[in-house]
C-alpha cells in the first residue's frame, strides 16, 4: 500500500511515527514504553511488567472498571490488545477511520491515568498465573527461557517467573508504572489517513498526554558465552522438542538482516530446502525452522524443531552438514535467485494492510529509534550476493555464542551428542 512516513517529538520528549496511508480505513495504533520483565526493581517480582500490562484497560480516572472501560472502547467495533517482552510493554489498537479521535483519547485515558485497585490486581495476578502456566505445557515456550539463561541472559524460566506472582503487590504496581510509563520512555506509531490537517490534531492530542516526564531507559547488557547443552526432562514427551542458537553481538543492519533471510528460506524455508525439505524427504521431521531475533544489542540466528528420538542423530547430521556447506562458500547460484524472489514476492505481500505497515516500521523504531526505508527494500534483496551471507553466517558461528536446549524424556547422553554436531 502506498504511504508516507513523518517523524515527530513531542513537546513532553515522547518520539514516535505518523504514517499517512491514503483513503485508508482504520487507523493503527502502536504504544511502546521500554520497560517490559528485565525491567522490574527486584528478582522477587520479576513478573511485575506483565501484570501491570494485564492491568491497562483497567479503571482510570473515567471508567470504575475493566468491564465499563471495554464496553465503550469496541462499541464500534474496535479493538485492542498489550504484551510484554523482556524489554518491551506495547499496546496496540485498531479502529475505524470514522472514531478515530474517540479510541486515540481512549487510549490516553488508559495509559495516562489508571486506577490500579486491588480488585483488578487480584484478578489479573490469577489470570497471569493461568496463563503461564499453560505455557508449561508448550514445549517450545519451555525450552527458549532457558536457552536464553544458558548463554548469560539475565531472565526467568517459566517456573521461577510463576513463583514471583504472589509476591507482587499494588504499590510495585504503582512504582513500575511510575518508572517506566514516561513522556521521555515511550515511543508511537500510528498508520492510517492521516492528511496535513488530520496529522496536526494527532499531534495536539498527543501533546495533551499528562505523563511524567522521564528519559528512556537504558538496554541491560549482559555477559553472553557459549553453553553446555541443556536437557529439559518430561517423562511424558514422546518427540525431542530443540532449540538452537548461534549469537552475534551486534544488531544487524537491513541489508544483513535480509540476507539472513534469503539463507533461512534456502535452509528451511520450503519442502524444496536444504535441510527442512531433505528432512521431509526422508521422513525425519514434520516440521522444522529457523529465524532472526534481535534486540538492541544482539542478534540470534535461531533454529527449532521436533524429532522423534530415533531420528535425532541423522536430522543433526543433516543440519551439521548443510551448514557446513555454507560456511565453506557452497551456495548455488539457482537456490540463492530463488530465494531472493521469495523474500521480494513476501515483502510486497506484507503491506496489504494498515496493521501490517505499522508494525512493518514499529519494529526497528521502538528498538532503535530507527526509521525503516521501505522504498529501498527491494533494492537490498536485488543486491544480495552469495560473499555477503558466507560471511555472515560465519560471524554467527565465529562469535562462538551459542546453546542448544531440548525437551525429552532421553538421556542427557542424546542431547550432548546433537549439541557436538553443531560445533565448527
């Protein structure tokens, strides 16, 4: 979809993204405050940020309740919805072109003036406390926390995240908003039809925010190292469910950032790659991945799957080979073309909605206050040559950061021996 972008600062310091998308019928609304789980004051309330995001269509200083609150905010249909990451709480919402300035001051209400009761907090601890545990039965939601710990992450598995809900009471509440819902904390994007005259009220509105003023928190650093494989014991689990990462200690520029992509579609991308597609070939795997993430300081090229017992040496084998191949320059010409048409063919189909451009250059902006030139993406994919993902490949595996976890009911045995065939 064709659109503009503007950058804007606010009186208050608060930085965000105007995005004009022309005749546009929703207006998209992204707002991020860097204060998600690793920002909490204390290890004993660690899960602190994630019930205070639970908390925020709560009352406030118009609405008594959660329930009055979201009554009146999807009237109309609108919608809204939070989450929190290790660094991040965003709240996110999406309305009709026609009540936009309704759910904009709505949302100001929420995020500017909450009314944190103990009813609410009881409730929402409860909720939480459901949530994650159900997450103990998602294997793959298991095994990441404790990837990320073993590689020198300062975060909480699953289980000790649950154990800090009881400890967690309304003036933490209180002090965490505080700290980290602040003019100078927080960042914005908003897409939809945002004209001259339509883009000067937004602006006015925002400018209206009563948020304290504060400066943007600071990214924790953390110590990274390579690890010993982990094995997450379940006497129930029929498969091995694994995770693996190689980390590079940087962010990764647009350029390198689809290059790695172009590598992942050729590794695991299709039932015509190399180690996914030959894995199905074989019958080792149903399904398999890998993938970028990155934060502010720090990128992992991760890779995920599930294998029956039996077949988790030879799966490995295949994956210690493939990637073998790359780090020696074994590229051919056809796979790297056609996975550059696919990463082309799945950027113009990205932009088909309001949402999908908001979040498109949410996700650099809130992490680096960087502003995504999306005009000059296809042209980056044009230029990408087999030299650049070679040597990016070997930046992830030279930097010798890296862990593998597994969830099983093997021998630990097992676990140690695919962790050797992903040594280089």
């Amino acid at each position: 979809m064709r659109h503009s972008v503007e950058t804007v600062t606010l009186k208050s310091g608060a930085k965000g993204l105007l995005i004009n998308v022309p005749g546009a019928s929703v207006m998209s609304t992204r707002v991020q405050f860097r204060g998600g789980l690793r920002y909490a004051k204390k290890p004993e309330i660690f899960e602190i940020a994630h019930v205070v995001e639970h908390l925020s269509f709560g009352a406030n200083a118009k609405y008594k309740s959660e329930s009055a609150y979201e009554s009146e905010f999807t009237k109309n249909g609108a919608y809204h919805n939070a989450w929190t990451s290790d660094l991040s709480i965003v709240y996110e919402t999406e309305c009709a072109d026609f009540e936009w300035s309704r759910i904009l001051d709505l949302k100001r209400l929420a995020l500017c003036s909450p009314h944190f009761n103990d009813v609410e907090l009881k409730s929402e601890k409860g909720n939480v406390k459901s949530e994650l545990t159900s997450y103990l039965n998602d294997y793959n939601r298991l095994l990441w926390p404790r990837l990320q710990q073993s590689i020198g992450e300062n975060v909480e598995n699953l289980a000790d995240r649950l154990r800090t809900l009881p400890d967690i009471e309304l003036k933490d509440i209180r002090e965490h908003y505080r700290r980290t819902h602040t003019a100078g904390n927080m960042r914005f994007v908003i897409a939809g039809n945002l004209g001259f005259a339509r883009r000067r009220k937004i602006i006015k509105m925002l400018n209206s925010w009563d948020l304290r003023q504060g400066d943007r928190l600071e990214v924790p650093l953390d110590d990274l190292h390579s690890a010993e494989p982990t094995l997450i014991r379940r006497k129930d689990a029929s498969n091995l469910t694994f995770g693996f990462s190689f980390v590079t200690p940087r962010r990764l520029d647009a350029s390198c950032t689809i290059a790695l992509a172009c590598l992942n579609h050729i590794l695991t991308g299709t039932m015509s790659s190399r180690i996914f597609g030959e894995a199905r070939r074989r019958g080792l795997v149903y399904g398999m991945g890998s993938s970028l993430n990155m934060d502010e300081s720090k990128s992992s090229w991760d890779f995920d799957g599930e294998v029956e017992e039996e077949h988790a040496v030879e799966l490995f084998d295949l994956i210690h080979d493939e990637l073998l191949r790359v780090l020696n320059g074994e590229l051919d010409d056809a796979d790297l073309e056609a996975a550059k048409s696919y990463t082309l063919g799945r950027f113009q189909m990205a932009a088909q909605t309001v949402g999908q451009i908001a979040d498109f250059y949410a996700e650099e902006f809130f992490k680096a206050d960087e502003v995504e030139n999306y005009g000059k993406i296809p042209d980056i994919v044009r230029t990408v040559d087999k030299t650049e993902i070679v040597e990016l490949a070997r930046e992830f595996i030279d930097s010798r950061i890296s862990s593998l976890v597994a969830v099983g009911s093997c021998d630990k045995s097992l676990v140690s021996t695919l962790a050797g065939k992903l040594r280089f």
